[in-house]
C-alpha cells in the first residue's frame, strides 16, 4: 500500500563527526520500504514506522520543503539517503523523488551520499555527474557475493550482481562509488569466502572504499522479525542466536577479528580504501589586488 503524507521537515543534522558516511545531513523523502530485508533495523519501535514493510509513506511535499531548506542552509554538507529507506526501491520509479530530488541538490550545488540496493539509481547518472562537480558518491550495501542467498535475505532489492553491475557504470562515468559491507549477518554471512569474494568483486567492479560491520544489530520488533525469518529460511539457527547473543543490541560475529584481518589484506592488495573520503569544502581563493 502506497500513502501520501506531507513532512514538516526534510533534512535532518547527523551527529558529528560522521566518521562512516561522511554526512552532514539525512533526507529520507519515503517511509517504509520495499526491499523487505529481513536484518533491517528500521523496523525497531523506537522509529514509530508502523507497517515497515506494507505501507509506503510518499512524503508528496518533499521537493517543496528540500528547496526551501538549502536555500536556507549556512553550511554546505554532504546529503545522504538511504539510512531509514531505500531511495531507489520500486516505488521511486514512478513518483521519482529521489531524481527531483537530486536536480534540486544539483542546483544549490551541495554534495550527496547515496546509499542503495538498486540499479535504479543508474536512470539518474547524468544528475550524479552534475553533483560529483562539486561531490557525489554512490554506496551498494552488499553483504553477501551470492544472488541465490542475497535473495532470500533481501527479497525486494536488486540481484547482487546487478549492484556490482551499476557500480561498474558509475565507475566508468567517473562517480565515485562502493560499498557498505554491512550487516555481516553472524552464522550466515561471517566466513571468510564470502568477504573475500565480496572484495574481490567490489575491485573488479571499480570500487574505491567498502565500509564493513561485522555483525548485526537486534532490538525489539526487528528481533522478532528477524527470528520467524530464520526459522523460515535456517531452522534451527534461531537457537544458536538466543545462545549466543541474548537480548544483546550489538551483535558482532564470533569471528569478526579473524575477518577484519583478511579484510583488510585483501583492501590492501587491492588498493581499496576502508572508509569513505569525506567531502571538503574548498574554500574561495582571495584575488591579489596587487
């Protein structure tokens, strides 16, 4: 179910310093999403987003109040997308607020951090290129390298090798592009195979930095959600969790350590950054008047 709502305010402060992202604000122009991953921790109570999955909020005054805002705006800071929400999930190709959107941060020439699951954001490359004058870059969440089991933990997004895919062609056009290797979902995800092909692949396809997480985050509603989709998709894994974890919020792989060691290896050979170059204003140069 898709509703209109109208927001009050677009463009939330990130805390600072954002040493992940690199953002100075957070614009989320949809609530709810579509890609129905089953570790999203949106779904927690304490984001009163209500019917995460079944309702589609469109906030119909977005474009409106995101101009109103930048025009406003003392300091220039990076945007970013896609923290409670994915920009690019399949109700953005027909209301297409996330382009407006960039056409108006394109105009007011501020930067942007785009994190998605979809090659959808391909239909706006000429934008990225726009914004990339001043600063863009483009993060693909990938947390597992294999389509069949990218699938069933995340049913709605785009195949992982169609992520790869898009990467691939913001490379090429000269947008700065990687990947958000997170959540390393623990008993799943965390062996050193899939982080190996996971960074391999990212270099093949012209990444410039992957962000990791070894481990995943279980609160509330999203524990309980998280739970009946492993009983489903891993039965008995469920158990090992309960085990493991507890009622702990942080959840870090039992070989996090081993995996950070061979992640970072890997980079290095690579030439692959570990964290995201922020973006820095440069300041005007002052004429010699003499």
């Amino acid at each position: 179910m898709i509703r209109k709502i109208k927001a009050k305010v677009l463009l939330s402060h990130v805390k600072q310093p954002d040493d992940w992202f690199g953002l100075k604000y957070n614009m989320n122009l949809y609530r709810g999403c579509q890609h129905r991953c089953i570790y999203c921790d949106s779904r927690s109570a304490c984001y009163q987003v209500d019917g995460f999955d079944s309702e589609i909020l469109v906030k119909e005054n977005a474009i409106d109040l995101l101009r109103k805002e930048l025009a406003s705006k003392r300091v220039r800071g990076t945007i970013g997308t896609g923290s409670m929400n994915d920009p690019y999930m399949p109700v953005e190709k027909d209301v297409k607020l996330t382009g407006r959107a960039l056409a108006v941060i394109a105009q007011f020439r501020f930067p942007v951090h785009v994190m998605t699951k979809s090659d959808l954001v391909l239909r706006d490359l000429d934008l990225l290129e726009r914004i990339s004058q001043v600063y863009a870059t483009v993060s693909f969440t990938i947390t597992c390298a294999d389509d069949e089991l990218g699938q069933k933990l995340e049913p709605g997004a785009a195949l992982v090798s169609e992520r790869f895919r898009a990467m691939q062609i913001l490379a090429e056009r000269g947008i700065r592009t990687g990947v958000t290797m997170m959540p390393i979902l623990p008993f799943i995800e965390d062996h050193e195979e899939n982080v190996r092909r996971i960074v391999e692949l990212a270099a093949a396809h012209g990444a410039s930095y992957i962000i990791p997480w070894f481990g995943m985050s279980l609160r509330d509603r999203q524990r309980a959600y998280y739970f009946a989709r492993l009983d489903e998709l891993f039965p008995g894994l469920k158990e090992k969790y309960q085990r493991t974890f507890g009622d702990q919020y942080g959840c870090t792989s039992p070989n996090a350590r081993r995996l950070e060691t061979v992640f970072e290896d890997l980079c290095y050979r690579y030439g692959i950054a570990t964290c995201i170059e922020p973006y820095r204003q440069v300041e005007a140069e002052q004429m010699n008047l003499f």
